[in-house]
C-alpha cells in the first residue's frame, strides 16, 4: 500500500494509469474520511446482505496489510468507487472490496477499477486472479461485470470453504499483454 496522507496520484501499470470518461485511479492509503464512509458504508451493506459468519469484506484496518493495493476512483475531484488486490502467493490475486460510490452506479466505474486491477496484476507477473462474492439480487451486477471480463465460476480458494451463499470465480492473465506505460 501507498503511504501519505490520502490518495496519492499513481502512475503506470501500478497505479492503472488514467481512464476513459475522466475517471482517473489512484493507489489510496485510506486515510481520507470519504475513502473511509465508502469502505465503512460497503462493509456494513456486506454485512446486511450475507447471512451471518459469510460476509467476507475487508475492514479498513485489514485493507491497511502490506499484501493488499487499494485504488480509489476519483470523477472531477470526486470519490466514485474503490476496488484492491491482495496478493494469494507469487502468481495470483484476490479481487476484494469493489464498491461504486452512491451516484455513479453504471457510469463505468466498477469496469475502470477492475480494468485497473487486472492491468496492475499483469504488470507484477501474476498468472491468475480470484475473487470471492454472494448470491441474490445485490450481487446480480457483480457477476455480470466479472463475467463480461472473462471470468469464470470456480470453487472455493484460499482458505474459502463452500457455501449456499458464496459464490467464488476466477480468471487466468497468462494471455494478458502488459499495459503500456
């Protein structure tokens, strides 16, 4: 994770570079109250949409480990989402804490930072990503969008176990070019 007081501009495949439409990502050290009211606001609607012991969202203090990278998406100097990777082993990642921010649901953002995400574990060499997500109506457009971009549903990873709830899913980046700095 990035040090410093709030979002710091991040640069090449690291920091995912600029987006289309103006949203632009930044490696985030999750100290500015916005970034945290989005987190804190994810991880309570995590919460109340999982039954109880399956909600699987990271805490801020849990997203602060040196294996987990937080981006936030940023529109004209507004908070617009956050997504992070967390590092499995030396050849893949997690997908964790993807939140759009309230008002820019299907304005791109959750696309921009999963387009991020997979650009920066390309660029550190990575062979494959997972992520782990629930069922039902609020998950419905997760899927959608995890699905779009190639992934696949798999079983449980990780220290995961199986579920009626949880749904797990994967994607392979062996094919994947690097993005251009």
């Amino acid at each position: 994770m990035s040090g410093g007081s709030g979002p710091a501009q991040a640069s090449g495949a690291e920091g995912a570079g600029r987006a289309a439409r103006g949203i632009d990502l930044r490696v985030d050290d999750l100290s500015s109250p916005d970034v945290q009211a989005l987190l804190a606001g994810h991880l309570a609607a995590m919460r109340g949409h999982s039954p109880p012991g399956l909600a699987h969202a990271l805490a801020i203090e849990d997203l602060r480990h040196p294996d987990i990278t937080v981006w936030t998406a940023w529109s004209q100097g507004v908070l617009c989402g956050c997504g992070a990777l967390k590092r499995l082993d030396a050849d893949s990642g997690e997908i964790k804490s993807m939140r759009t921010a309230e008002g820019f649901v299907r304005r791109g953002v959750g696309q921009r930072l999963l387009d991020g995400i997979v650009q920066a574990a390309v660029a550190r060499g990575w062979q494959r990503l997972y992520l782990e997500t629930g069922t039902g109506a609020p998950f419905a457009a997760a899927h959608r969008l995890y699905l779009r971009n190639g992934f696949q549903w798999c079983g449980p990873f990780g220290t995961y176990t199986a579920s009626g709830f949880n749904l797990f899913m994967t994607r392979s980046l062996a094919a994947e070019p690097p993005a251009p700095d």
